[in-house]
C-alpha cells in the first residue's frame, strides 16, 4: 500500500498521462489483445500485489468502441487487478454511464444505476469516485462498497474568477436549465458569490421532457442586464442550454454561459451550440473533445483540465485523507 499503480484503457491514457505527470508517477502498463470472434483480454503488465491501485476511466462511447464495450472492458481489468493481488482497487470513473437512469419514470423500467453498482462489486472494487454525477442521492443509495464524489465546483471558481475580475455592472446570476438542477446551481452560486465577494442572483427555467422533446420556457429569477451562468451537469444534444439561454436572453440578460462537466455532444450538438447566442460553452475534459466539436466551436469553446483534481483526489485517497474540499 506504500506505492500507487494508476492505470486506464489505452482510450482514456491522454488524460490518465496528465494525472500521472501530477502525481509523479509511472502511468501503469498494460497488455489489450482483441480477438478474431471480437471478444478481448487486459492485464497488467506489471506487479501490482500489494499496492494501491487506480484505475482512472470515463465510460462513454467513442469512434473505436461502445460504452457497453468499454464498460466490460474496465470490469474484466479491475477483476484481474483484484486477482493479481492488489490490496485496494479503487475505480475513478469521471463519466459513469448509465448514471441519468436511476429511477423508474415508467411501468417495468430497469434501474440501471443499480445494476451497474452491482457490476462493479462483484468484481472486487474497494472504492468507486465519480465527478459530478447526474443524481448525488441516487449514486450513493445505488453502491454498497464505498464511493466518492467530486465536482467540478473548485476549478470552475478559477476560471469565472479570471473572467469576472471586475464584477459586471448589472452583476451576475447563476442559473439551473431546469428545476432538478437547482441544488447544483445554488451550491455553485454561494461558492462564487464567497469566492469573487459580490452577491449573485439565482434563476432557473421550467422544461419538460416527454419521448425525447423538450418544452416549457417560463423564466424564474431576475436576468435583467446580468451575465448569466447557466449550470448543468451534462451537455448531450445542447437543446436545453440553447432554449435556456434564449429565454434568459429575451428576458434582458446581457451575456449567457454555458457551463457543464461532461460534454457528450450528441450529434448535432455542436452545430446546436454554436449557431447560439451563448457567449461561452465551458465543460472539463472528463469525456474526449473531438477535433470536429472544437472546429464548430471555435472561440466559444473552454475546457478546464481534470488532471489536478483528480492527481490530488487520488493522492488524498493513498494518505489516507478527506476528500470532503473536492466534493461540495
């Protein structure tokens, strides 16, 4: 336990490498072999009995394979860490799929947070962290091993503290695309509001999705002459934080951010998003950003690098520490 192994997919090792550059330490090695009946095989290719194990891997989709695909992927390389004798596993998952579905919201739906939370144990994992998940209540009901949870709050606090070094003159409000995220923008707005020492105004938008359409622009809150910072924890087609800019917008606010950890950008998302009034679209490199999102993007486009908060969850983890600075 007196040395850390960090290891990830070869799809996850841009931002693995980073980490590991923060920590000081080798990014693990690995052997992945694909068959000819497409079925696969990793393990490590170096010792790791004894030692406090990492393995640091957002699930989603990509060009070369699905999120189901990767997913048994991680599953099938944190079993063979457990087997290989490591004295703690730890699954640090940025991006958890299957996170949005943790509820029944129609007769016979499947829980599938939960069933995903009994993948991961069975394999043998000590501990699983996630970065700003869909429903904080639900991933902690949904896990019997241990969890933790960090956001993206910390260094989004950085980057408006650069762009607000002179607080506007109408002032600024944060605002949730929808009232499920209230919780996460009112957090974000008391935190900003301590960290640049001004008051900050809250809104929210009402929406309402019904077979993948999206309706509802009532806007609650006063917008009038402020910047708004629009807050979510995911963008995936951009629909929702385009109609919430735009009704913001129509209500007098001067400039709209769009500001969400994970962006998924659906197809159509960046075309969505950059023919917006939206002044920036802010997200972390939780997920890979392609060259054709950051083409259309362009200068609306910020990403905020994770490499430092989770080089600094993980070593707070191995001594033993709280995590409890990172999580709120």
């Amino acid at each position: 336990m007196n040395e850390i192994a960090l290891f990830s997919l070869v799809a996850g090792r841009e931002l693995t490498a980073r980490v590991a550059s923060h920590l000081g330490v080798e990014l693990g090695r690995q052997e992945e072999r694909h068959f000819e009946d497409g079925e696969h095989k990793i393990r490590p290719l170096q010792t790791v009995r004894g030692r406090d194990v990492y393995l640091l891997q957002s699930l989603c989709s990509d060009s070369h394979s699905s999120v189901d695909a990767k997913l048994v992927r991680v599953l099938f390389f944190l079993g063979a860490l457990r087997d290989a004798g490591a004295a703690r596993v730890t699954a640090v998952v940025p991006y958890l799929c299957y996170a949005r579905k943790d509820r029944r919201t129609k007769p016979r739906d499947p829980l599938s947070l939960r069933y995903l939370a009994q993948l991961f144990e069975a394999v043998g994992v000590d501990r699983v962290v996630a970065l700003d998940v869909h429903n904080l209540a639900a991933f902690q009901n949904a896990f019997r091993c241990a969890t933790d949870h960090l956001t993206l709050q910390s260094l989004l606090l950085d980057y408006f503290a650069g762009v607000f070094i002179d607080a506007p003159a109408g002032g600024i409000t944060v605002a949730s695309p929808d009232v499920g995220g209230i919780k996460r923008a009112e957090s974000f707005r008391q935190a900003l509001g301590r960290w640049l020492g001004v008051d900050i105004s809250s809104a929210f938008m009402e929406k309402y999705r019904s077979g993948g359409r999206i309706s509802g622009s009532l806007v609650v809150g006063e917008v009038q002459g402020r910047s708004v910072i629009i807050i979510d924890d995911l963008i995936a087609g951009g629909t929702t934080m385009v109609r919430a800019a735009d009704a913001f917008l129509e209500q007098g606010a001067q400039q709209v951010y769009a500001v969400a950890t994970h962006g998924v950008f659906a197809a159509g998302a960046a075309a969505t998003l950059s023919a917006s009034s939206l002044t920036r679209v802010v997200i972390s490199n939780s997920l890979p950003v392609s060259g054709t999102v950051v083409k259309a993007l362009a200068d609306k486009l910020v990403v905020i690098d994770l490499a430092p908060l989770l080089a600094e969850a993980i070593d707070s983890m191995h001594e033993g520490g709280s995590l409890v600075d990172l999580s709120f």
